[in-house]
C-alpha cells in the first residue's frame, strides 16, 4: 500500500508516493521549507490507485504547527487550542484557503496522525485521540 501526496502544481503532475514512515518524514520535512510567503503548505494525501474508496486527508505542514484534515464519512480534523478564534492562511497548489484556527496543533501531532493513516492502509482510527468530528462549513 502507498500513499500518494500532493502539493504544487509539479506534484500535480507527478505525485510524490510514500509507502514508509521515512519517506512520510522526509516529505513532511521538505514540505516545512517550502512556506509560500509567509504561508505554509497544504498537502493532499490519498491512498494510491483507490483515491475513492478512502478518506482524503490534507495536511497542512507548518515549520512548528500545521492541521489534518480527514474527508470522509464523518469529517474529523486536528483540535488544537478549543478558544482559538479565526482562521489561518495556508498554501493550498498556490491558492490561499483559510483554516479555522481550532484545528492548528503541534507539527508532531500532524506527523502521528500521518503515520496512522499510513499504517492503517488509509484508514485512521476511529478514536485516534487527535481527531475530532468538525462541523461542515469547519473543513477546507
């Protein structure tokens, strides 16, 4: 099983595919350097070949803090700080799409549920500690 991410309009054309947490580390640390102004990056991650049998999850990667969010049946995202209020800018294949602010954790919470989407074969738990069900009009 592979995952395939996304994030520019070069991976757009050529997909980077990850089937190791050290190739999921790697790209989540190149990602941290690409900031787009002062923005930081949103990566689409799906299951390679089965793109629709399986949850999409975007990813935004930050130098310290970034969100996961999981397009599925429900939608569930990162919670960060509950009484955070606004949205933040990130970098979504160089168009601006603002996050709600609640959803921004630690980088090393986005690398957990990274690798638990990873070794699930696409599938996150259900009770992953870090995720939550959002409201629609919450996700990206």
């Amino acid at each position: 099983m592979a995952l395939t991410a996304i994030y520019d309009r070069e991976t757009g054309r050529s997909p980077v595919e990850i089937r190791t947490r050290a190739e999921l580390d790697a790209l989540v640390d190149r990602v941290r350097g690409l900031h787009v102004g002062s923005s930081p990056v949103v990566v689409e991650f799906s299951v390679t070949g089965d793109e629709w049998s399986y949850p999409i999850l975007y990813a935004g990667i930050g130098r310290e803090r970034g969100f996961v969010q999981e397009h599925g049946h429900p939608v569930r995202a990162t919670l960060g700080d509950p009484t955070a209020k606004g949205e933040v800018v990130y970098d979504l294949t160089t168009h601006a799409t603002s996050v709600p602010a609640d959803q921004e954790v630690p980088l090393e919470a986005v690398r957990e549920v990274l690798a638990a989407y990873l070794a699930g074969g696409g599938v996150i738990p259900p009770d992953h500690p870090r995720m939550q069900l959002v409201a629609a009009s919450k996700d990206l």
